[in-house]
C-alpha cells in the first residue's frame, strides 16, 4: 500500500499553528514512508474563499519546507484538486445516494432549525437536526419545490447503530446513531459543505492516512457512514491534540501565537518552526535540529501525544536561536537582510556577522547593533548609565589611556585597566562594556573593539567620562 497524506485548507483566512503542524505531521508521515502528500484546496464555499488566502498558504507550506507531490501546481492524477471544480464528481455521488434513498430534501429555514436547536438545549437534549422534512411525502416536496423552495439535502442516518473506528491518535472510538442528526450534504445552493466533499475527496483521492484536528473528530463517524453507504475506501483518521496556551485554553494571540505569515516577516526562520512543531504534541527521539527529511525518520504516529499541545515560547525561542547559530556567514546575511547590509561597511560584514549571531534572535536585533557600531553615539538608558557614574571618571581616564597605548588590543587594555585600577571580573569589563555599546550584555569585548576601531572607542569613552562627572 502506498501511503497517501493530505491537508486540506480552507482559504478564508491564514494559516496558523494548528494547520501548519497538521500539514507538516501529514507530510513527515508521507515521506517517512515514501508515500505521497496533496494539498487539495477546499474553497466550495465560495462566499467566503479568497484568492489571496490560496496564494498565501502555498507560499507558508513552501516556506516552511513542506512541499506536495500532488495539488496546485502539481497535477496528478487524481485531480483537480480545488474543490469548486470537481462538482461533477459531487453531483454523481448524489445521484448515488438519492437512488437509494439515503437522503431526502430539507426545507426547513435558518430560523427554524435556530429555533429548534435552542428547544433542544433548553431541554438538555443534544442539539441535533429532528427529521422533520424526513416525514415529506413526495406530494408535499413536490409542492414545496413548485412554490420556489430551494431544499437542502440530508443524509438519512440509520438508527440503532453503533459505529466503531480505530483512531490514530486516540485509540478505540465508538458513537451511536441515534446520537446523530441527518446531516446536510448538498447544500440549497447545490454545492457540497465539508462534510460531503471532504470524504468523497478522500476516497477518490485514496487518501490512506488523515490526520487532523480533534474538534473534526465528531465528523468521522458521519463521514465513515456516508463512505460506506456509497462502498468508498474509508481512510484511517488520527485526530491531533489541540494546541492549548499556558492557562490551557485554545492557543490564540492572547498566548503570543500568530500566523504562519506573521512569523516569518517577524523573522523566525522556518527550519525553528518546523522543528518546534514537529515536537509539539509529537515526542522527537532526536534533539537536535534537523531538515525535514531527518525529521521525517523520526516521525512515528504511536508517539503522538493524546494530551493537548501545550505552546511554549521559551522553547520556540530555543529552536530560533539554534537555528540562527547553524546558519553560515552568507544565510546570516540573506536572514537579517538589506535593511542591516545598508548599515555595515562591507569590508566588516563578515566580522560582524561572526560577532553578533550569538547575540541576536531576529532581523532587528541585527539592526540595532549595526546601528550601536556603526553610527556616531551608543544610547545609554538611566539603568547603565548609573553602572557608568558608579565607575567614576578615573575608570574612564584609564581606559582612554589604556586605548591610547594599545588600540584594540583588548587583552593588553584590560591587563592595563586591571593594573592601574585595580580592579577585575565584572567590575572592570562591565563598566566598559556599557560605555562601548551602551548595553550590559553583547558580544566579546575583543569583537566590539575590532569592530568600533579605536578612535570611535576613545570617543565613547570620552563620553563616559563626562557621564561620570554628571556632564550630560
């Protein structure tokens, strides 16, 4: 059996953690097993699809690694794979089911079934569709059909029913029918809702493996009903943990979380994302980071965890400075970009790139110590500026002198300092350090004085001296 994986987006907005981890675990498992993955578009509702949410899916699963072997762009032979053209093959489904008289046509408003579904929970009922329209006789649809209504159509789910499935993810599932309302497969509109055409994609698509969110899980039983009604394949379902912020409710800006989008014009690169998520809510044998190919060795279903995702920045934050730290001189560059290129004399852009990337997690953090070496002035707020005055002058007037003998050679100038001051640790290399770069944490000494030079070190010293007399 090949394996065939897939995930199929709606486009009506971005695309968040939750799709980007489905998408990533259904792909590390298709090619774990030299299977394939699809992308297949699900814009059937039409009202609410948007050009520019397709393009903007492709462009992040791209972004982060994950390529299809079948979708846009991609052809093959079980296409098309945007769901707006493939109602043909919708429309020979119903013609299926209505000929054995598996579904029947609904009339019943908005309004109504509001109406009847706040009955039912003001009852404590489970809200669920009642049949009313499953009483019609074919006189009265007939009329109804006569007088302009435009019916729905439901799915008649047989009672007395149990129906059992094994879950990836999840173990032995179990639901009975009668805990099932008739669901709606064609809508009056005549197109197809979620329900419908996702199953009828994946069968025809032979899709083996589905592996989505658990808020999908009250689906498959209805799903599994409707394939085997129509004699379908019926794919094996896992149904992922939701991804859950620290006080346990679903992950949301609130958490810090933001679009797949978002994060990459933030500056997190994508092999950090990938490799974060492909341990959330999954345990990764390796700990280090890896492409997705290696990932995808280590990916097993049985080591999906059951328990929610729980989203946690500090470890995202982990995999962002890893990943900034594997990046050679030439990825650092294409990473910070020309906004930072336009700040650094290019006879200096390696030795800069060296010293900062242990220091910096984004773009900007790039642009701002550009900006502390390469420009005039350091800005020193009050906090280091106290670290200054308790150094005092003298500190000051040593350090210009221990600069006026030995340039940049930052070992010599803090034997000197140490000598004359007496003073060692971080009495002696935080006070200057601060009166270089204005902050108290940063890269080695001996790098800021390489890439100051000098005269711009004399001069900010300078300037601490006159901050230490309380001349501002």
């Amino acid at each position: 059996m090949i394996v065939r994986t897939r995930f199929s987006p709606s486009p009506t907005g971005m695309i968040h953690l939750g799709n980007a981890r489905a998408a990533l675990f259904s792909a590390l498992y298709a090619a774990k097993h030299d299977g394939v993955f699809i992308l297949r578009i699900e814009d059937t509702d039409l009202s609410r699809s948007d050009e520019r949410f397709v393009e903007s899916l492709q462009r992040d699963l791209k972004w982060l690694g994950i390529n299809w072997q079948e979708g846009p762009n991609v052809e093959g032979k079980y296409g098309p794979y945007w769901q707006s053209q493939r109602q043909p093959i919708y429309a020979k489904y119903y013609k299926v089911l209505e000929e054995k008289a598996l579904i029947y046509p609904c009339f019943c408003t908005d309004q109504e079934l509001a109406l009847a579904r706040k009955l039912q929970l003001s009852r404590g009922q489970a809200p669920r569709y009642s049949g009313t329209c499953k009483k019609l006789s074919a006189a009265e649809v007939n009329a109804k059909i006569v007088a302009g209504k435009k019916p729905a159509w439901r799915f008649a789910v047989p009672t007395n029913q149990t129906i059992k499935f094994v879950d990836i993810v999840k173990g032995e599932q179990e639901f009975h029918t009668d805990d099932i309302g008739d669901f709606i497969v064609r809508r009056a509109d005549g197109t197809a809702p979620f329900l419908f055409c996702n199953a009828i994609d994946d069968a025809e698509m032979k899709v083996t493996h589905v592996l989505r969110g658990e808020d999908h899980l009250a689906n498959t039983p209805r799903q599994i009903m409707l394939l085997n009604a129509l004699q379908l394949p019926v794919a094996q379902y896992g149904h992922l943990s939701l991804i859950v912020g620290d006080d346990g409710s679903p992950l949301s800006k609130r958490h810090g979380s933001s679009s797949v989008d978002e994060m990459r014009l933030e500056g997190y690169l994508p092999i950090a994302l990938m490799n974060y998520l492909a341990r959330l809510g999954h345990t990764c044998e390796a700990q280090e980071l890896l492409d997705f190919d290696h990932l995808a060795e280590y990916f097993q279903l049985d080591k999906l965890s059951r328990s929610p995702a729980r989203f946690d920045k500090s470890q995202l934050m982990y995999w962002q400075k890893t990943a900034v730290q594997a990046l050679d001189i030439p990825g650092v560059w294409r990473w910070i970009g020309e906004g930072v290129a336009n700040q650094v004399p290019e006879s200096t852009r390696t030795l800069f790139a060296e010293t900062v990337r242990a220091n910096i997690e984004f773009p900007q953090d790039a642009l701002i110590w550009a900006k502390i070496f390469f420009h005039d002035e350091a800005p020193i707020d009050a906090s280091e500026l106290k670290i200054i005055r308790d150094a005092g002058e003298q500190f000051f007037v040593e350090a210009e002198l221990a600069v006026d003998k030995y340039g940049i050679d930052l070992p010599k100038v803090l034997a000197d300092m140490k000598q004359s001051l007496g003073l060692n640790g971080k009495k002696l290399f935080m006070p200057l350090r601060v009166a270089l770069t204005g902050k108290t944490y940063g890269p080695e000494l001996a790098h800021i004085a390489e890439l100051l030079g000098a005269k711009k070190m004399k001069h900010r010293l300078g300037k601490a001296i006159q901050f230490a007399g309380g001349k501002e």
